[in-house]
C-alpha cells in the first residue's frame, strides 16, 4: 500500500497509508481508524518530547539568570573605561608634578 509522508515543523515524522480505494478494511477502505490510531500514537510521543525539552529550557533559564548576574555589562565596561582614563590622566599628573617639584628643588639646592 502507498504511504504519504507528514512533516510537522521538522521535528518529527510520520507515515500513514495514503487513502486509497483498495483497502481490505471493514471502514470502507480508507484506512481511518489506523491512520488516528497512528496519529494519536504520534501525538503522544510529541508531547513527551515537548515535556522532556520544556523541562531542559526550564533549567537552562534558571541556570543562566544565576549565571548573567555575574555578567558585565556594555554600561559597567563603559564606567570602568572612564575610570581608568581618570587615573590615568592623573598619575601622568602627579608624576609630571613630582618631576618638576624634584627638579626645582635640586635647581634650587645646587644653585646657591
């Protein structure tokens, strides 16, 4: 008997008797019963499925919202960025000054 294939969002498929007049079944040949009884088998095992990856994605948001807390974001790497322009400006700064402070002093000291 010929067999038309199903494809359901590219997760699963199934195979079920094309209608045909041919059947050798008491429901006129067309093969109802088994092709719902073969969907309903299908369906069945699509929602353990579903149940096994909606439990995976359950725990897999629950694992990363402990995980995203320790996460910097693009506003923390913007301040820290600003922070350390900051104390760079500032050592320059103060090394500048203290260079100039040592060289007067010793001006100072070796001229008189």
């Amino acid at each position: 008997m010929e067999k038309k294939q199903y494809q359901f969002a590219a997760v699963n498929t199934l195979n079920i008797p094309a209608q045909g007049g041919d059947g050798g079944g008491h429901d006129g040949g067309s093969g109802m019963e088994k092709r719902m009884g073969l969907l309903e088998k299908g369906l069945a095992e699509m929602k353990e499925k579903l149940f096994a990856v909606s439990s995976r994605t359950d725990a897999m948001e629950q694992h990363s919202t402990a995980i995203e807390k320790h996460f910097a974001t693009k506003a923390d790497l913007a301040t820290t960025e600003l922070n350390l322009i900051k104390w760079y400006v500032a050592t320059a700064f103060a090394m500048t000054s203290l260079a100039c402070a040592i060289t007067f002093g010793l001006g100072r000291v070796l001229i008189t």
